[in-house]
C-alpha cells in the first residue's frame, strides 16, 4: 500500500486540528519569548522600563535605518503596566496558532509570523512618520508616539486559521460558539471602525495590515520558505472542473534522496496530497511530485520491513 492509499481525502470539515506536532512547538517558543522579555522588563528595569522602551517602535524609527531592528523587536514587547496586553495576544497565538503550525510547518510558520510583524510594523512606521513631519509646526513640537505588541501577527494568524478552517466551531470568550469566519469578519470590521473612530491607543492599522497579508497569504498560495509564488491555486481558478478520480496517477521517476528534510516530509505530504485533492496532479511542480514518489517509496519498504 503506497503513501496515495492514506486516508488524506477527508472533507475539511473532518480535519483533526489537534494532531500532535514533533519537536518543541514553534508556537510554545513565540510564547516563552515575549514572556521572558515581559519578566525581563518588569524585574530588571521596573522603574523606566528601559527594555520595553528598546524593543518598541517609536514614531521616527521608519526614518533612521540604525532603528529598522524595532520593526520586529516590537512584536516581542508588551505594555508593562497592562498584564491583558501580553495575556491576550499569548492566549489567541495559543489556542490558533498550534493549527496552523501543523498545517505549514514550523518553519514556514516562523517566517509567516515574522514577515506579519515586519508587514506591520512597516505599516504604522510610515503612517505615524508622516503624520509626525505634516503636523510639525512653528508652534507646534513634533509627534512622538510608540508602539508595541504581537497583536498584529497574532490577528494574522486568526485570519489564516478562518481562511483555512472556516467551518471550524470557536468560542468567543469562551463562551459564545461562532464559526472560524465570523470571528474573522468580526476581527476585520472591529478595527476598520475603531481605525475611523480614533481616540484610541490601539494601533488599529496594524491589525488590518496583518489581517490584509493573511488573506494575500491564503489565497495567493504564497510560500515564504521558499521565496516563489506556486503557478496555480484553487482559490485563484475561474472555473471549477469536475473531478472523477479519487486517486491520482503518477508517472515520474522515484529521486533517490528526499527533496525535502526527514522531519518536514510528513507535513509536505499532507499539503500536496490536498493540494492535488483541490487541484488536480496537473497542478503540482517537480519537486512536490518527486517528494511524492520518495515518501511513497519510503512507506512501502516500511511496510515490508526494509531498512
């Protein structure tokens, strides 16, 4: 029975969100991460929060390359006088981001939340800069704002989760059930009013850039790890054509060695035989059908109890 033959064309609704992961979770190191700077900041400098203040953005930085380091340090940083600030945004990358580790992997999930926080921190970095230069005035001082907080790469994360698990039953607060997209719409419109309302320190437009590159994510089919945009994607086609087969045929020649390392290829496996479940083998690219051949190769002599 080769790797084909695997039960991998289940609805989507069927999907197990809670398979275990090897390794450390990528998800767990995030947490103990801004954690650890949080404790940091508050035992080591509890007067003036000097390490808070360090990792933050503040309002001329998008000016001043030798600061381009707080477009990501920011993400790391949590208001020191708010416990709900940190408490929060560690308690959605929690309970969202494990599902979505699993389903891309830990290293494209690493860069995902990265290029979240830089996409954000870019965002606020040239709204607030040119606020700050159009409102200096003879009689005026200039602008000067900070801002902090995984807010931005952790609504990312919750839109990815909706887009890709939409049907998926969530709690509000614990308490109210509502599906993974409308708490997604619900995060979306929550900050498109509150960025034309004002009056807040809550950096609204970081929110909607992460929620604005998840999407793009999602259905451009965008890869980070592998820095290319794949030729097609489902969500993408114009039309949908009927499929008959449940199992592909393959006709490749079987590469000796993996195209991909050991412990990704489980994951790999996963996304091409869905891929190839929404799209159809004409779809996949030469190294997804050659890791194909290798998983299945590697299963059978298992199987057979080859070493």
């Amino acid at each position: 029975m080769g790797i084909y033959d695997r039960d991998y064309y289940r609805d989507e609704d069927d999907r197990d969100l809670r398979r275990s992961s090897r390794g450390m979770s990528l998800v767990f190191m995030l947490i103990m991460a801004n954690v650890i700077l949080f404790l940091v900041d508050m035992f080591l400098t509890p007067t003036g929060h000097q390490v808070t203040h360090v990792l933050a953005m503040h309002s001329e930085t998008i000016f001043h390359p030798v600061y381009w380091f707080e477009l990501i340090t920011y993400g790391f940083a949590h208001d020191p006088s708010n416990f709900y600030h940190i408490f929060g945004n560690m308690l959605v990358l929690f309970f969202f981001g494990p599902p979505i580790e699993r389903l891309y992997g830990k290293r494209e999930f690493f860069f995902f939340y990265l290029l979240a926080v830089l996409i954000g921190g870019l965002v606020w970095g040239i709204q607030t800069g040119v606020q700050s230069h159009s409102l200096v005035r003879a009689d005026q001082p200039p602008l000067h704002a900070e801002m902090l907080g995984a807010s931005g790469a952790v609504t990312a994360i919750v839109i990815l989760f909706a887009c890709n698990f939409p049907k998926a039953q969530v709690l509000l607060f614990g308490i109210l059930p509502m599906p993974a997209w409308a708490l997604g719409v619900m995060y979306v419109l929550m900050d498109t009013f509150g960025s034309f309302s004002g009056g807040s320190n809550i950096a609204h437009s970081v929110h909607i850039a992460g929620a604005a590159f998840a999407a793009l994510y999602f259905f451009t089919g965008l890869r980070l790890s592998r820095f290319r945009l794949p030729k097609r994607h489902p969500h993408l086609k114009l039309h949908e054509t009927p499929r008959t087969e449940t199992h592909a045929t393959y006709t490749w020649n079987t590469p000796k060695s993996s195209p991909v390392p050991d412990d990704q290829i489980e994951a790999e496996v996963d996304r091409i035989l869905r891929k190839i479940r929404a799209t159809g083998e004409a779809s996949l690219t030469q190294t997804e059908r050659e890791t194909l051949m290798y998983a299945s190769r590697e299963y059978q002599r298992r199987q057979k109890g080859g070493s």
